[in-house]
C-alpha cells in the first residue's frame, strides 16, 4: 500500500507557477526564493508583456542554469482565444477559454489616436443590473490575475504588437468588461500594476480605468493602494431609481457612493482628477429633464465629467435605447450647469460588442440565468451574444 502510494506521489505533475499574472514585486520575491537576484523580474517581464515570449528558453539574458530551473518550477500561460469577430467599424471582441467550460470577453475600440481595450474581472458578473447582458448570463467565479492580464496580453499579440507590426495599438485600458472588478479587488489590482509597470505596458495612469457600479468599501480601499483613473457607474440620479436599476444601490446608496468618490479624489497626488460618470440612457426610464437636473444637482459637489451612453438592446431586454430628442436634451441641461459631458458612439453593436452587451459563457452558479431564461418563457437557454 506504501509503495503504490510513493509511486503515485511521483507520477503526480508538479504543481507550476503561473508568472503571466504577477506584478513585479511579486516576481522579485519569486525569485528571492530560490537566490536568485531581484532585477531578474524586470527583465522576466519585459520579455512576458513587451517581447510577448512565453517560453523561458528564449529569454537569452538568463542562463542556462536559470532558463532550467525556471522551466522545472514555473510557466507563463495566458488563456486561449477560441473566436474572434471584428465589427464593420473596426471594433474588434475576443471570446476567450477558461476553464469549466466558461468563457469571457474583450472588446478593442480603435479610435483616431487611441486604442481602447475592455477587459473583463469576472466570469460573469456578480450583481445583476437590470439594464446589462452580463449580469443575466449569472455568475461564476473571479478571475485570476493571470485571466485579467492575459486578456492585454492576446489582445497585444492579436494586434501585431510583438511583432513590430501593430497597425493598431492599446493606448487605453478600461476595466468595464463583464464583471464588477471591485467585487475581485486583489487580482484586478495585480493586473492593472501590469498595465501601468514599465516593464509591463507602461500606460499612464490616466489611461487606465476601473469601473464600478459602487462597492464603497473597496473605493475605499482602492485609494490607499491605487491611483488610476475611476468612473462610477450610475445610470439614476435617486435612490428609488436606482435601487431597480442597480440592485448593490440598496446596501450603497448615492448620498454615501458620491461621498466616497469625492474622498478617492481627495487621495490623488494632483488636483486635477476628475471622476468619470457613466449614465446610461434607456427611453422613458431615467431620460426625461427632470432627471437631468437631479443629476447635476447631485453631483454639484463632486469634480466630474459624464458620459452619456445610449442603450444598447440586448436578447430579452426590457428597455429601449433613447430617442436622439431626449439624449440631446439631457445633455444639454447637463451642459447648462456646467458639467463636460460626452456622448458615448455606439461602437461594435453589429457583433454585440457594445456597452452593455457582453455576455461570453458562463456556467452560472447562481441560477440567474436559468430564472431569466424562465422570465422569458424560452426552453433553450438564454441565447449568448457573441
């Protein structure tokens, strides 16, 4: 019985560790672990996040001892791509494998002189916003910080940019995929360090951008640890409103949300910081004039800027997108308090690649999906929008 039991512990694969997904502190003490010197996790990812090589044979500033070493106890594994679609606008979205039979998306948005990549924190999403694709596929589980920044990571290798050859490239990076990134701080932290590291993507911190329908603990939280650029999903300028719309409104009301928006402002090392406020507009809903005026009223204390988005119709969906009437109308009076506001262009929607639309595949845990595919009186599941 001992013997069989020795054999099997001997066969049994050892367990490696995923470097794609450490920040560089975490590398250096990777390292430091087996005596190696700490500036070899600088140079391990310029050559994972810059050179785009995934195999420790080819980072030829190691030696040969190291590249064996490495190759025994670690590996560099980002998630697969499994289908690709690209928009007649150019919008480009990924459908990427994880395990369990579950998959996410990622969204790129060329623009003259920007590129902005979505990315996405969780299979799923783990609030259910009356108005989003996402939160009717249910939930999953969070993903690892290897499963954020792999999805930079293909989406780089997919635009030509460890080739030399990128025609188009990621200026930009919105954590607004499928997801509630707060709800997955630790790992969302990891991977957004990546993105801003030298060695990694080295985006400015202006160019990056977490959003948040408003876990005001982990706003909190996020100021003492990170300075990128914040955006509030808000989508209602009352708590009654709201509540339906955004379901987590209930335990994190406006009055507290804004507050704590303001004091993740007070944290930043400049003053010119602005939040970005993210409205989504659905017809007769949350569009009439009076609900511009609550808005600017309650965001009269809070340095901001609002992007306007119209609705973007989904499979099922209960809403409508707003008349063009009603959004200029709203962003009129907006601008007439004197707030910046912009109108978000509907990019990507011939592929559902929209704002709001993500959906991927998710073995929901939850039963959510089930009971909306129930609502709408279907016996096949909830059709994916991919």
């Amino acid at each position: 019985m001992s013997c069989s039991l020795e054999v099997k512990e001997k066969l049994k694969p050892v367990q490696k560790t995923n470097l794609m997904g450490m920040p560089i502190a975490k590398v250096e003490n990777f390292f430091a672990e087996f005596g190696e010197e700490r500036f070899r996790a600088s140079q391990t990812l310029q050559w994972i996040h810059q050179k785009g090589i995934l195999d420790f044979e080819s980072m030829t500033n190691f030696s040969k001892s190291l590249r064996r070493k490495l190759t025994s106890i670690a590996e560099v594994r980002p998630p697969d791509i499994v289908n690709c679609e690209e928009s007649t606008d150019g919008t480009r979205k990924w459908l990427i494998q994880l395990n369990g039979g579950n998959c996410v998306e990622a969204v790129f948005i060329p623009e003259r002189g920007r590129g902005t990549l979505c990315v996405s924190s969780q299979i799923g999403c783990a609030l259910d916003c009356s108005f989003c694709a996402t939160g009717k596929q249910g939930f999953n589980r969070d993903l690892s910080a290897s499963e954020i920044i792999g999805q930079v990571w293909l989406a780089s290798k997919s635009l030509g940019k460890f080739d030399q050859i990128a025609s188009k490239c990621i200026t930009n990076i919105v954590m607004m995929g499928m997801g509630e990134p707060l709800m997955n701080f630790d790992n969302v932290v990891d991977a957004m360090n990546l993105m801003l590291d030298d060695h990694g993507y080295g985006l400015s911190k202006r160019r990056v951008t977490l959003s948040t329908a408003g876990v005001i603990p982990a706003i909190e939280k996020l100021g003492n640890v990170s300075d990128v650029s914040l955006a509030i999903s808000l989508h209602a300028p009352n708590d009654e409103l709201r509540n339906k719309l955004v379901p987590i409104n209930r335990k994190y009301p406006l009055s507290g949300l804004v507050s704590s928006a303001k004091r993740y402002l007070d944290k930043m090392p400049d003053n010119r910081r602005k939040i970005t406020i993210e409205y989504t507009l659905m017809d007769k809903v949350n569009d009439r004039s009076h609900h511009a005026r609550e808005l600017a009223d309650l965001l009269k204390e809070l340095p901001c800027k609002i992007n306007l988005i119209p609705f973007n119709p989904f499979h099922g969906a209960q809403y409508k997108r707003v008349t063009d009437f009603a959004m200029y109308r709203f962003r009129d009076i907006l601008q007439q308090h004197g707030y910046t506001v912009t109108i978000r262009t509907t990019r990507g929607d011939d592929i559902a690649a929209a704002c709001g639309q993500l959906a991927g595949q998710v073995n929901d845990k939850t039963r959510r999906q089930e009971r909306y595919k129930q609502k709408l009186g279907e016996e096949q599941p909830v059709k994916m929008l991919m």
